[in-house]
C-alpha cells in the first residue's frame, strides 16, 4: 500500500534491491579492495560482521562480479551440519555428484578443485556462510581439505563469513593451524552517521523516487535506533514509510521513525 502511496516501483528498504544498486558505503568500499586482494593471491578470507551488517549481500555482489570464464562462485549457506552432510553440501555446490564414502567425498572435493584450476584454468570461489555454526571437527577438516600439493598452492579462493563467535572458535588451539592459513581478514562496521542520508536516498532513487522524503532529524532518528546496521536501517525506514502512508504524510520526521520504531524491534 505505502508503495502505492510514494510512487514506489517495489520496497526501497526490502530484498529486492537489484545487486548493481547496492550502496557502497566506505565499509563496503573497504571490503571489495580485499577482495580484489584475494582476488589476486588466492587463499582463505575471513569475514565477519554481526548479523546484519550486509555479509550475505557483499558475498552476491562480489560473486556477480566475478568473470565467469575465469572464476566459478560456489555459495553454501551452513547450519549445524555434520562433517559428512558438509562434504555433500560442498560437493553439491561444486556441482558433483556426492559419494556414499567420507574418504570418497574428500578426495572428489579435492579433485573437483584441482581439475577446475589446473585443467580448465578456472578459480573456484567457495563462500561459506555462517561459519560460526561450524563445529571445531568441520573447521579442522577445511584445513585437511584446502591442502594442496603440501600446503605449497592455493588453486582456489575460499571465503569463511560469519558472525564473531568464529573469532573465539578460530582462537582455540586447535584451530591454529587454520587461523594460521588466513590470509586476509576484515571485520564489517556498517554505516557511518553520514553516510545515512546518501545510503537512503540511493535505496529511494533505485526504487523510483527522486525526491528524499526522509528529514534530517528523521535520518538521525534512525542512526541512533539502529547504529548503522543495514538491516535494522532497513526495518526501520519500512516501517516509518508504512506509518506515514496511514496518515497520509508525504515526508517523514523523527516523530514518524519514532512511531514506526514502536512496531518493530530495533
């Protein structure tokens, strides 16, 4: 309904944002010239954020970048998962077909990698989403399964993302030997309070309007509720366009973020 009312093609603050007209804010700037680090080293890269800092969406917007002659983007979304349903997962995502064996799987993951890289001269690009979830047992058959020719090459990229539990995990002695083999880090901050007003408008232009109809005093009303978490952002300037469309109100003030913020749980 709210669409209908600012003359809004879709939601400027939901899901369906086209990747090309994601923000880039200095965070995001900052994350994808560590990607193109990786990008030229090869290797394992560890990202974290809180949840909804935008991991997931910088992992798609750097996958839709990637040359598809040259790079082959494999995403796997993780849950508590046992060593065997990773390796099938992994394997699924590499687009092989899984064994019955865990011995089998390993060495098929390895091959599948190795076969990319040296025979079809493509990098394959694993991202793992939320590593966190990951047992010491699976974080220790990464290190196994990403040991090519004595640990002396890298023919792939593989992304770990998740939340900052992983940093504890990564600091258990047993992990060491995988913390030791990550070679670039970084830690997503979100939004900076000036960068709110841009961020907004840029989602609001996407989405067909021009015209910025949040205040000042609204966008600062929505930095100090959510602390430049996009996602919270998001929510939050949702709901104060659904509140202002009930009561026929072109522009939103903080008093419109304050009475969206009571339908939501920032």
């Amino acid at each position: 309904m709210f669409r209908q009312f600012f003359g809004l093609k879709y939601n400027p603050f939901g899901k369906e944002i086209d990747i090309s007209d994601v923000y880039e804010s200095e965070d995001m700037k900052e994350l994808n010239s560590r990607f193109r680090y990786i990008q030229n080293i090869r290797g394992i890269f560890l990202l974290v954020g809180e949840p909804g800092m935008g991991k997931s969406t910088a992992l798609r917007k750097f996958a839709a970048g990637l040359n598809p002659g040259l790079y082959k983007p494999c995403y796997f979304s993780l849950s508590t998962v046992t060593v065997m349903d990773f390796y099938r997962g992994l394997l699924i995502s590499l687009g092989e077909e899984p064994s019955h064996k865990k011995v089998t799987m390993f060495h098929q993951i390895q091959q599948a990698i190795a076969s990319l890289y040296y025979n079809q001269k493509i990098t394959p690009v694993i991202m793992l989403d939320e590593v966190q979830l990951l047992s010491n047992s699976i974080l220790e058959e990464l290190r196994l399964l990403f040991n090519f020719k004595m640990d002396s090459e890298n023919p792939f990229i593989l992304i770990l993302s998740g939340q900052s539990q992983i940093r504890n995990k990564l600091q258990l002695a047993v992990n060491a030997p995988l913390r030791q083999r990550i070679a670039v880090k970084y830690v997503m901050q979100g939004l900076k309070p000036e960068e709110l007003p841009d961020y907004i408008s840029t989602r609001l232009k996407a989405a067909g309007l021009h015209e910025n109809i949040f205040t000042q005093t609204a966008t600062e009303a929505i930095y100090s509720a959510s602390k430049g978490t996009p996602r919270l952002v998001n929510s939050l300037a949702t709901a104060s366009l659904m509140y202002a469309c009930s009561i026929k109100q072109k522009h939103i003030d903080e008093e419109i973020v304050y009475q969206g913020q009571r339908d939501i749980d920032v």
